[in-house]
C-alpha cells in the first residue's frame, strides 16, 4: 500500500511526522519547503509563482497560472489518476490548513464536497502542527485519540442524523441537526471512542492549543 503526501505551501508545513517510504508531492511552493527539508519530491506540482521547483525534484508538472483548479486541486487529480484506489493507503495533505489566505483554508476543507475527490474521501487526511483532520460519510466508526491532541470536534458539513458520540466528555446519543453545527471542544475519556451517524457528511478534527494560548 502507498501513502501519498501533498505538501502545499503554508509557511511552515508539519513535515516531521510523516512515513519516510511515502510518495512526496510537492504544492508549488510546497515542492520548496520539501526540499528545505531534506525531502526529494517523487513530483513537484504547480504554477510555481511563489517559489521554484527545486532542481532535484524527480518530476516536475508546470500549470498555466490562468485556470479553473487550484495547484493542490490539480496535484490531486494528476496524481490520483495514476493509482488504483484500492493501493493508496492514506493521502496526507500538509500546508492546506495554515498557510495565511482564508479562501484558501475553505477551499482545502471543501474537497470533501466535490465528487471527483469522493472516491478517496475516506483516505484524505489533512494536517497541522496543532490540528489533524479527516472526513466522514455516515456509517459507525471506533476514532483513537492522537496522544499530541487533547481536544475532538465534530464539524457537520451537512444536515446530520441520528448521530451518537460515545466514550467522550459530552456524549450524545441519535441527535439530529438539521443544518451545518460546529460541536466543538469535546475530548476523549479513553484512547478510543466511538461515533455513528445515518445521513450526512462531517468533518472531525482533533486539535490543540498552540502553546501558550487558550481558548
């Protein structure tokens, strides 16, 4: 199985975490910051107006700076079109979610929305330093705490049924919303906890405070 690894180009991406046998793709300026890092892009992906591919990249794919997607848009549909579904074991996406511009962060969370991402959906995992975040389409699911996270939010995305949280300091049991909430601030009461729901699409992060800072 592969991992696949996106780096945009936030200004300090989250890069020490990550599985050092993965494929690395770097985001415009995110093939820079790889590379910075003592990381070779597998690809470096983008119009490159903030940086330059760096020279060491094992591919690079130059896009028109004028068009409909953008650069992590476009690295992902080139990308994921070379691989079977069923071979990707994660796709991390680093750089999407502290990069500065908020149209960018909106643009990055509504992935989950467009349909040509849908086959992967449940493989996309989006990361921070302080904050990770995966999507969900209704089913029951068993979540670990990350042991460097302290809280677990439940953004719906959709209207949501039925939903029950289990094994968290505020649990629920078949809630419904009938419109996008944000259920923040929540935490685990074990290393596990569990979550179900039967119609919707949410988004759960787990997150904490940058240090000295709180909410």
């Amino acid at each position: 199985m592969t991992t696949l690894v996106f780096c945009a180009g936030a200004s300090q991406p989250c890069l020490d975490i990550l599985p050092a046998d993965a494929v690395f793709i770097g985001v415009d300026g995110g093939a820079a910051k790889l590379a910075a890092q003592g990381i070779i892009p597998d690809w470096a992906i983008g119009d490159f107006d903030t940086a330059e591919p760096p020279e060491q990249a094992r591919r690079i794919v130059r896009l028109p700076e004028a068009k409909d997607d953008t650069d992590l848009e476009a690295a992902l549909l080139h990308i994921l079109s070379r691989y079977k579904t069923e071979n990707i074991d994660e796709i991390i996406i680093v750089g999407a979610l502290g990069g500065g511009r908020l149209d960018h962060l909106l643009c990055n969370i509504w992935l989950a929305y467009q349909p040509r991402f849908a086959t992967w959906l449940d493989k996309i995992r989006l990361i921070e330093r302080h904050n990770s975040i995966r999507f969900y389409r209704a089913g029951s699911y068993r979540l670990h705490r990350e042991t460097d996270k302290r809280y677990l939010s439940f953004i719906s995305l959709t209207p949501v049924s039925k939903l029950h949280l289990h094994n968290v300091r505020y649990p629920l049991d078949g809630r419904d919303y009938d419109y996008p909430v944000a259920l923040i601030s929540n935490e685990f009461l074990a290393d596990e906890m569990q979550f179900s729901f039967e119609e919707g699409l949410m988004c759960v992060i787990q997150s904490v405070d940058e240090p000295n800072k709180s909410t």
